[in-house]
C-alpha cells in the first residue's frame, strides 16, 4: 500500500511539472491557442522586416499579432492583423510599421482613429504607412535625390 501512494504521488508530481511546462510553451512562446479575435487586412508597399507573429501595438500596448503576409492581386503586400476583440479601429484608422530601437524588431502601430463607422471584423485599414527602408534613402542621400 505503501509503495502505490508513492507513485501516486510521483505520478502527480510528473503531471504537474508537465502542465507548467505546457503553460511555459505558450505562454513565452506567444502562441494563440484559442483564436477568434478580431481581424482586420491593411495592405502596404513594402513590409521589408516585418514577420508572421510581429506584434501589433495601440498606444505603446500590444493588443494582437500579425497573422499572415502574402501579395495581393494589386503587387502590394496585404497583412492580416489579428487584435484583441476589445479593440475597435475606426474609418479613418492608421496602419504603420515601425521599428523597437535602431536595429529592433519591427512591428505594427496601429492609431485606431476616432471617426465613424468602426470598422467590422475581416475589414480594411484604408490608410497605411510602409517600413522605412535605411539602406534605400542612404543611397539617395548618396546620389543627391533627397
């Protein structure tokens, strides 16, 4: 009898370890397990740097993640944004990427605006503002275009 509440309890112990070992995973991880959320398309010239996963920030908060980048049918790359269904971003709504420090990761700023109508989930971001390109205006700066 002895020997089987120590495995109980070892049993226990292995199982608990485990769960904290799951919520470790997604929680730095910065996985999304359960989905939803509100989504919304902005479609940009040029996201150079930006990732899947790249946070997506309101006032300085990170309120959702970027969910997907491909090339719309116009050649103009389109970023699904996926928030936190709390936030709702208006029509007049801007979309920017930016980058943390000088060398950062980049992600995207979002200024929700404040003029109606809201804009629904699976709607577009009308106005955006691409990633600034350090190497492409040092070469313009170099031949004498800026």
């Amino acid at each position: 009898m002895k020997r089987s509440s120590l495995e109980m309890v070892v049993g226990l112990f292995v199982l608990a370890g485990l769960a904290c070992l799951a919520y470790l995973a997604v929680h730095l991880g910065k996985m999304e397990i359960w989905g939803g959320g509100y989504r919304l398309v902005a479609d940009f010239n040029s996201v150079s740097g930006l990732k899947v996963g790249a946070a997506v920030e309101v006032a300085g908060v990170t309120e959702g993640r970027v969910e997907s980048i491909h090339l719309n049918p116009n050649y103009q790359a389109r970023v699904v944004l996926n928030l936190n269904p709390r936030v709702k971003v208006h029509g007049d709504a801007i979309a920017s990427i930016r980058t943390k420090g000088i060398i950062g990761e980049q992600f995207v700023k979002l200024s929700p605006g404040g003029a109606e109508p809201v804009i629904p989930s699976g709607g577009r971001i009308q106005e955006t503002e691409s990633a600034i390109n350090l190497e492409e205006m040092i070469g313009q700066y170099m031949h004498g275009k800026i």
